[in-house]
C-alpha cells in the first residue's frame, strides 16, 4: 500500500497519514509513503518521525507549486 500526498503546511493531512501508515504496519500490512514536498528541510522532523516509526519514506521534491 503507498500513501501518496502534497505536502504544505505541516500539522494537517501529513500527521494523519503518519498515523494511519504506522498503524497499519503494525497491523502487517506493508506500506510506505510518497510525499510531494517543496522544502526538504521545512519537512525534517517529520520526515525522521515517519522513518523512526519503520515506515519507508520516499520525498518527491518539486519547486514550489510546481505539482
């Protein structure tokens, strides 16, 4: 399963498909997430709280409105 989603103002969807990722692993299902960002280091924490959780973690960059 891949979750793919836009990254914009941390605290919104990005905090729900972090959970929902995490808790489906644990379920076992296999998961991963692919995230559009425009500012890798904006997106470091949470970037390193989805890798620490086990979830693997691919980030599209693109510039800025650029999707």
């Amino acid at each position: 399963m891949i979750h793919l989603l836009a990254l914009t103002e941390p605290g919104g969807i990005d905090s729900v498909v972090r959970m929902l990722a995490t808790g489906q692993q644990r379920d076992g299902y296999t998961v991963s997430i692919a995230a559009m960002v425009s500012d890798v280091e904006r997106r470091a924490d949470w970037s390193a709280r989805v890798r620490a959780a086990g979830v693997p973690l691919e980030l599209l960059v693109h510039a800025r409105r650029d999707y």
